[in-house]
C-alpha cells in the first residue's frame, strides 16, 4: 500500500486515537466540534470526554485509506477494526483545519 500524505494536525488525530484522551484533545483548536454517530461534542473538554468514553467501550485501530480535498474540508477514507459491531467497516472523517489544528470533524459512514 502506499503512503499517505496526510496534513500534520490529521496525522496527528490518527496517531494520538492511540494515546491518552488528553493528548487526542491537544489535536483540536479550543472551540473545535466533532460530529460522530448523530452527537456533537464541542470545546476541548466535551471532545477529551468523548474521546475516553469510546476508549472505555472499545478496543480499535484506523488506517486511512485516502485523502482528498472537497469544498475546503480533507476528507480521509479510513478502516476501522475493533471489538465493536459490524467491524470492520469504512469511515469517512471530514476535517476543517485552522492554524495548524483540527476545528472541526464530521465522521460518518
């Protein structure tokens, strides 16, 4: 498979969904949003609490497929794996970027 080149602050998403709930909220900028399965989390601290609750519930690895650019967004294709029903399955994550950090990420399927 080929290598992605995917913009800093969304490699940076991808490699700290490994790490502590803190150091995935350092990913965003301090009134960021994410969108993911019909909720949205906003500000740094709903994200951290999100972010522990999903690695409380599941164990999972992404691997992004692709990456485009589309009406300003990067949209990545990631494979999620994990111990969470229908895994595998395909993910499409919409990021807006600003100043070097994520304001914003819509995951839908």
């Amino acid at each position: 498979m080929r290598s992605l080149n995917l913009p800093e602050p969304i490699a940076a998403y991808f490699v700290a969904e490994q790490q502590t709930p803190e150091a995935f909220a350092r990913c965003f900028t301090a009134q960021a949003s994410v969108k993911d399965e019909g909720h949205t989390h906003t500000g740094l601290a709903e994200i951290q609490a999100w972010k522990a609750a999903v690695s409380t519930k599941y164990t999972y690895t992404t691997q992004p497929l692709s990456v485009e650019r589309d009406a300003g967004l990067q949209v990545v294709r990631a494979r999620v794996s994990g111990n969470f029903p229908g895994s595998p399955v395909d993910l499409r994550y919409r990021f807006a970027l600003e100043r070097g950090l994520i304001a914003s990420l819509e995951i839908t399927a």
